[in-house]
C-alpha cells in the first residue's frame, strides 16, 4: 500500500511542478499553487511518517486547505477546459466536478485528515 501513496504523492508534486512552469497568471493560482504545496507536505508527511510541525496545523490546514478546493473549483474562473464542457448543463458540469475532485483530492485529504487526526 505505501508504494501507491508514493506513487500519488510523486504525481501531486509533478502536476504542482508542471503548473509552476506554465505560469501562475493571476492572484488565485498563486494562492491555489501554494495551499498545494503545503498540503502536499501534510501528505508527505503522513506517507513517510515524519513528524512535520503538531497536528493542530494540519487541522487547521485540512480545514482550509479542503474549503478552498471546493471554492476554487466551484467558483473560480478556470480558462483551461471550458471548450471540453461545453454545451453542458450546469448541473452536469457541477457533478463532474464534484466527481473529480473527490477522486483526483479524495487521498491528498484522506491522507491529511489521517495526519492530523
């Protein structure tokens, strides 16, 4: 089982590393590329069982870190993909994202959550 969460934990930092050297254009990828490094090192540091900081900031990092996946891809103004959801209902576009998230996020917060708790 650790070889997967290895496996996941090398994919998050690449998909971050690749977003890095495309560009952080506005104020709010700046902001959604650094809560993803610091959950990336909560994951990093339940996958290698290493003590990194108390578990109040991982709480606290859980918390926020989770709400603002949900508004960032909810609410927030995303150029990239908009030609493949085209012609969609809103509903329909609410639920893939929905669905999405819980399966590209669900073990980054499922890891954090077990880290901090």
């Amino acid at each position: 089982m650790h070889i997967f969460w290895t496996i996941y934990l090398g994919i998050l930092g690449t998909v971050a590393i690749a977003f890095l050297v495309k560009g952080l254009r506005t104020l709010s990828l700046k902001v959604d590329f650094v809560i993803s490094i610091i959950t990336w090192i909560g994951l990093f540091g339940f996958v290698t069982n290493t003590s990194i900081f108390n578990p109040l900031v991982w709480k606290i990092v859980f918390v926020c870190g989770l709400l603002w996946d949900v508004l960032f891809s909810y609410i927030g103004k995303h150029d990239d993909g908009e030609d493949a959801l085209e012609g969609l209902s809103e509903s329909t576009k609410s639920i893939l994202t929905g669905v999405t998230l819980i399966i590209t996020l669900g073990p980054l917060y499922y890891g954090i959550y077990r880290y901090a708790f």
